[in-house]
C-alpha cells in the first residue's frame, strides 16, 4: 500500500499547467513563515487555500520538512494538504479550505469572559486530542500549537463544527528514546482551560504564547514544595505494579475520548 506521501505531487510551476487561479484579494492569514490566500482549482472548480513561503537557502530545508510531515499525515482534524507548487524562490502549498476563521478569533468574537458550556468545549478538545494522539504516534510535534493555529470548517458557532490542526511551519520529527512531547499537549491544555473556564487565560491569545507551566503562572515556584496533607501520604506502588508511562496514559485517554462507532 502506498503512503500519503507518495499520493501529494511536488511539482514545478511548468508542471502545474496554471491549474490554480490565485485570489490574492481574499486573504485568510499568515502562518510561520508566509500568507494564505484563496484559491480556484480550475479543472475541478474547488476552492483551496493557497500558502507561499518564500525560501532562501536556509529555509529551503524548512519548507521540505513541512511538506514531507503534511504529506504523511491524513486525518480528519488535520489540515489536508493535496500539492505543492515550488521553485527556487518559494514553496506553495496546495491546502484543503476552512472558511470559519481560526479558534482565536472565535474567542475574540465572544470576549475575555465567556465561558463555552462543556457540551461545546468537550467535541473541539476530543478533535484536537486525536490528532495530538496521531501525531504522537507518528512521531511528529507541531512545537507551534494554539488557538490560532486551530481552523473552523464552516463560518458561524463553534457548537458543532470541526476543527482542524494547521500551520505546520514548526513541525518536527522527534527521536522515540527521548519520549512523548509535552509542548503540544501543554499547548492542549491551556486551550481546554480557555474554552470551558475563560478566555482570561491567554487573553485570547494561542496557547502557545505560554509555552510553560512558569510563564502561565501556574507552577510553584522553585523553593516552594507541593502541599499535601500530612495524613494522606502519598500511595505507594504495589511491589511488581506497573506504573503507567505518559505515552500509554495519553493512548488511553485518547481512545476514551473518540466517538463510539
């Protein structure tokens, strides 16, 4: 069976035949390290959104990994990438269009201190946790994941629509030995945090303006120890217990949160 990446072309300009007709007016944003515009595949009428990075040298292997890491990757609450049009002066990724906007702005719409209901809240997280969960699994981290990096399929509520992972600019490819990545499911957190307690958080921001536990308030500080009621020690593990690791933990929780079929 083939890969993902065998099936996303990387093609020349001449190649392309000028199969896309660029809407340089309609501009949905910027990611990393370059614009997002609409797009018309003109033999099948689809509309796409149209990513240019452009690349000198040292970014060009940048580009290259972005492309090798979407193209391997096909799952519903990840953004879809179908081609990429490149030359020596730039890369353009041929992407599938969300027209609902990013998750920040959708925060930004409701105000620092609306609070969504958990029945809300609970199928954007679930969406975002699988695909955390299968990037994971493929040994990826996004190292750049937050509210605005978070795409809505459909304009309008967030109260029943799909959300996908974008802007893989600052994707990499981590070394197994060295374990789970923590950045993006701390980044996870905090987005849960701000749905369902408050915007107030990241005041609307991505949660990976706060990259850690010290710069979100949140950790004790150094010479400060953990408070734990003297009479509940803490439990100790049976002799021969296996404790859970983090990566086993997060699998669990994963497959806890998918829909039942």
């Amino acid at each position: 069976m083939c890969s993902r990446a065998q099936l996303v072309p990387l093609r020349g300009p001449t190649a392309s035949g000028g199969r896309y007709r660029i809407l340089k007016s309609e501009k949905l944003g910027e990611g990393c390290y370059g614009a997002v515009v609409k797009a018309t595949d003109l033999i099948t009428g689809a509309m796409r959104a149209w990513k240019t990075v452009k690349t000198s040298k040292g970014d060009l292997a940048n580009s290259r990994l972005e492309f090798k890491i979407m193209a391997s990757m096909d799952h519903p609450s990840i953004i879809r990438l179908y081609e990429v049009v490149a030359d020596s002066k730039r890369f353009c990724f041929v992407m599938e269009l969300c027209e609902g906007g990013d998750l920040m702005n959708k925060l930004a719409e409701v105000g620092p201190e609306f609070r969504f209901p958990e029945s809300v809240s609970a199928p954007v997280i679930r969406q975002l946790l699988c695909a955390v969960h299968y990037m994971q699994e493929r040994l990826i981290t996004h190292s750049d994941l937050g509210s605005r990096n978070v795409l809505l399929v459909r304009p309008g509520s967030l109260e029943g629509n799909k959300v996908k992972i974008a802007d893989f600019g600052s994707a990499k490819i981590f070394d197994p030995e060295k374990g789970p990545q923590k950045g993006d499911i701390w980044s996870l957190g905090l987005m849960m945090r701000t749905l369902v307690c408050s915007s107030g958080l990241s005041g609307g921001k991505s949660a990976s303006s706060a990259s850690s536990p010290s710069k979100a308030g949140l950790a004790p500080k150094a010479t400060e120890k953990p408070s734990r009621p003297s009479s509940s020690p803490q439990p100790k593990a049976a002799a021969g217990a296996r404790v859970p690791s983090e990566a086993s933990t997060m699998s669990s929780t994963a497959e806890a949160a998918a829909p039942t079929k």
